[in-house]
C-alpha cells in the first residue's frame, strides 16, 4: 500500500469544489472504473476508483479534506512497480504537492 498527504495550490485551496470537478474529469479519462463518491460532506469527500498502470488493477482512493486543502491518496494493494508511477501521475494530473508520504 502507498500512501501519500499532499497539499492543493492556494489557487485550488480557494476553489475546493472546482478543484475537485477538475479532478474527477481528469480520473475518469484514464481509470480503468470511473471515480465515484462514496463519502461527500461539507468537510470530506472520498472518491474511489481503479487504474492499470501496469499489469494489475490498482483501486486507490483520494480523500479530500475541504477545510485543510489536503488530499490523502491511498493506492491499495499496489506493488511499488506499480504503485510509484501512478502516485507520481495523481500528484502531477490534480497538481498537488506532496506533504508526506505514511
């Protein structure tokens, strides 16, 4: 598992929910099961969905934390062949900066 704290620009900081409609555009362009929100509040959003950067199908899951700017990206079960390159798409397509990885 990969897990990954990163930090949204302060451009996206001051527009959560256009950032967020960006992000889900940009993941359903390329996820192997398009992005789905399965926990949305006024101060969190979960979105999942699965990628194939390589051999294997990778569920991850993105959790928006509105008030903070912060996004925490798990890649489940990914070998790091796997999981290394997909985070650094995710970090680069929603222009986020790693914080921390856990």
């Amino acid at each position: 598992m990969s897990v990954a704290l990163c930090a949204l620009t302060d451009v996206d900081r001051a527009d959560v929910d256009g950032w967020l409609a960006r992000a889900e555009a940009e993941l359903a362009s390329v996820a192997v099961e398009p992005p789905q929100r399965v926990v949305d509040t006024s101060s969190a959003v979960l979105l999942c969905a699965s990628f194939k950067p390589g051999q294997a199908v990778v569920p991850a899951s993105l959790t928006l934390y509105r008030d903070h700017g912060r996004v925490r990206v798990d890649l489940h079960g990914a070998a790091d062949r796997d999981a290394a390159p997909l985070e650094s798409w995710l970090v680069e397509a929603l222009e986020l900066t790693v914080a921390a990885r856990l």
